[in-house]
C-alpha cells in the first residue's frame, strides 16, 4: 500500500505542476460564472424599469384589505398597498407608472369579476400576482353563501392526477403514492444533495478518463519497466486510481469552493441549510463508487493501448462507457418509477446516475430496489478490479500496438 501512494503523490504532482490542467480548475468555474452574468445582462438589459414596486389602492367593503397585505408579505410581491374612498366610477385610466386600483365588493364577487384599473407602465408579473387573491375571494363567496367549513375545505381541495391503478378498486386518492419532488413541502431538500453528488461523479469520473493517457504514456515513454522494476503491477495499478481519484476531489473542491459562494450570493437558495444533510453522505458514497468501477475498467483497458491517439474499436467504445448514463436521463426524469429508470438502476454502466437522479426526484425511496442496485456497482467494481489487474499486469508491458480482444481474453484467463 505503501508504494501505491507514492504512485498516488507522484500522478498529483505531475499533474498540479501541468499548466494545462491548473488552468483547466479554474476555466471552467469562471465559464460558468461568465455565462450567468452574460445571461443576467440580456435578460436584464429590456427590464430595467421592472424592478419598481406596483402601488396599490384598494377600494373594498367586506373586510378583505388585511388578507390581501398577508397575501403581500408572505408572497414577497412587494405591493405599496393603500386604502382609497375613490369611487370606480372617477377612475377612467391611470396616468401614474406602476400604480393600479382594485375595485372589491359583495356585487363584484357575485359577478366574479374584480374590476382592475392598471397604469400602461407596470410590473408584467402584477396579473400574474394578482391571481394569488382568488382563493381566499372564493372563501369569503362561499362562507356568504351559508356553507359550512368542511364543505368550504371539500370544494376547495385541489384536483391531483396520479399514476395508479387501484382507484376503481376501493382504494382513497391519499393511498395512491405521489414519488414526485414536486410534492415536497422543500424540494431542496433533496434536490442540493443530489446536485453536489452529482458534480462530484462527473468530475471524479471524467478525471479518471485521464487514466488512459496516463498508462499509455508512460508505455510510449518506455519507463514502465523502471516504475516496474521498484514495484508491483497491482501498485502501479492502484497507486494510479487513488491518484487521479485525488485529483478528481482537488478539481471539485476549487470548482464548489468558487461556485458556491457565488450561488449563496446570486441566489435565494437555501443552500448550506440542505447540502449538510445525512442524505449527502449516501449520495457522495454513490459517487465515489461510480468513480472506482469506471476508474478500474480505464486503467486496465488503457494498458492495452500503445497510445491513445491509435486507439482500437474496443478501447474507443470503453471510452463511451461514462456517457452511456446520459442515454436514460430523460426518461429517468420524466417518470423515475418507470420501467426505463428501474432497468437502468440494475446496469452496472448506468445504475450511479440514474440512481442518484431516482433518489433525489422521489419522495418515498424504493429501499429494495437501491440496495440491489448498490450491491450491483460494488459487485462490479469487485470484478473489474480484478481483470484490470490481469489485463494491467501484461498490458503494461506490451509495446508497439495495441491489444486485441482475443489476447486480452487470453490475458484475463491466465
């Protein structure tokens, strides 16, 4: 073990002393920064004036003024609201930007419709805003109607379509399971997590690629049998892992380091509050056995190669193996119970990130179904660490041309 991190130390430092890959930590972190200001200018650049705050004024007999200034507060419209005895009946147009009057009395609600007197220059988002009213308007129809509370609750509870089969069947819609992050009271809840595992496994994992680059370079370098000479293959092999897996962290700490300060800054995101969570944990453990499985197919398929630029059809297609997960992202998504996403979750190639996406859309977790798929990844990497030994330890040495599936399978059986 002791070999394989200096192995290890040597990978970080060659590659923090390559000007290439310290200029890289920071590209990309400042691309997205970039991207974000740009995107802010253009779509700020025609809204310069729409930062003003709407005046209010209300004219209104049945005791709604104190619900619409809740409504307000809790909405963060940011509505000057004022009380006017102006009569409907003055107002023809109203000449002062970002002012509008609401007209609310017991005929307006029988007509259901709340006369409204708005200035040419105003908030687009007020008759958007001003829909946030009408439930509690309809409370107030209602209770002047003579009904009840419960019927009052009955008729105002919200019509939900959901997946399920049992409602003909006796079953109550509150039996029908809702797995969707769109039913959470705090959709950042799990949503924060899963994005910071996330960032993690493609970064880690797209590092690890360099693993190819490494083994081969070193063969067309010829100093694999010095390295060799001081130490075993499976060192070698191990000591290359746990350093790119280093550099993989040192590239997502500089990228969260810049870009989550930044997100706290920009943004009203509760983002500390639910990123240091149990579940952050189980996500990051995902990530990094994401990051060993590919890790150990690269490392052993890249000593196959005498370089990487004459890569075979074999190696280009172990290359593609990292993306083959964003095939499924889609239908993952769109519907994380379905049969494409619990297929995906068995795959050892796709089963990190379709179940760190499942885990972070779903309310209620499908306990069986992530511990099968957690068993397959660390199944996988078991298996592939042990034929990346073999093929490595022959590989390695192998100079001139690339392997051949047939010798490879003769590799792997000795």
């Amino acid at each position: 073990m002791q070999n394989s991190l200096k192995v290890a130390k040597w990978e970080l430092k060659r590659n923090l002393k390559n000007k290439t890959f310290v200029i890289g930590l920071f590209i990309t972190p400042a691309i997205f920064i970039l991207f974000f200001f740009l995107g802010s200018l253009f779509s700020d650049s025609d809204d310069t004036d729409t930062a003003e705050n709407m005046t209010v004024y209300i004219n209104e007999d049945i005791g709604f003024f104190d619900e619409i200034e809740s409504i307000n507060k809790e909405q963060d419209f940011g509505w000057d609201l004022q009380t006017t005895d102006t009569p409907q009946s003055e107002i023809t147009e109203v000449d002062e930007p970002y002012t509008a009057y609401l007209f609310i009395n017991e005929h307006s609600l029988e007509e259901n419709r709340i006369a409204t007197y708005t200035s040419e220059e105003a908030d687009p988002l007020f008759p958007g805003q001003l829909q946030a009213l009408t439930v509690p308007l309809q409370v107030i129809k209602a209770e002047a109607s003579g009904l009840s509370q419960q019927e009052i609750n009955q008729l105002m509870e919200p019509i939900s379509f959901v997946e399920g089969t049992n409602q003909g069947e006796g079953g109550s819609p509150s039996s029908i399971e809702e797995n969707s992050l769109f039913d959470l009271d705090n959709p950042w809840e799990t949503m924060i997590p899963g994005v910071f595992a996330g960032i993690i496994m493609l970064s880690i994992t797209f590092t690890g690629m360099a693993i190819f680059q490494s083994a081969s370079q070193e063969k067309k370098d010829k100093i694999a049998e010095i390295i060799l000479s001081s130490l075993t293959p499976s060192e070698l092999m191990q000591g290359k892992i746990i350093g790119y897996f280093m550099l993989g962290l040192i590239q997502v700490a500089v990228f969260i380091g810049i870009l989550l300060p930044f997100a706290i800054w920009q943004t009203d995101i509760p983002i500390l509050e639910n990123l240091f969570v149990p579940r952050t944990i189980f996500f990051v453990l995902i990530a990094l056995l994401s990051y060993l499985m590919f890790a150990s197919i690269f490392v052993g398929v890249g000593a196959t190669m005498s370089d990487v630029s004459s890569a075979g059809n074999l190696q280009g297609l172990v290359m593609m193996l990292p993306f083959l997960q964003f095939v499924v992202i889609g239908p993952v998504i769109s519907n994380p119970d379905g049969i494409v996403a619990t297929v995906s979750t068995y795959i050892p190639f796709t089963a990190p990130l379709t179940l760190l996406i499942r885990l972070t859309l779903l309310d209620s977790w499908p306990w069986i179904e992530v511990i099968i798929s957690v068993a397959v990844i660390v199944l996988s990497i078991y298996v592939f660490m042990k034929l990346a030994g073999k093929i490595f330890k022959v590989g390695i040495l192998l100079y001139g041309k690339n392997a051949t599936p047939k010798e490879i399978w003769k590799w792997i059986r000795m």
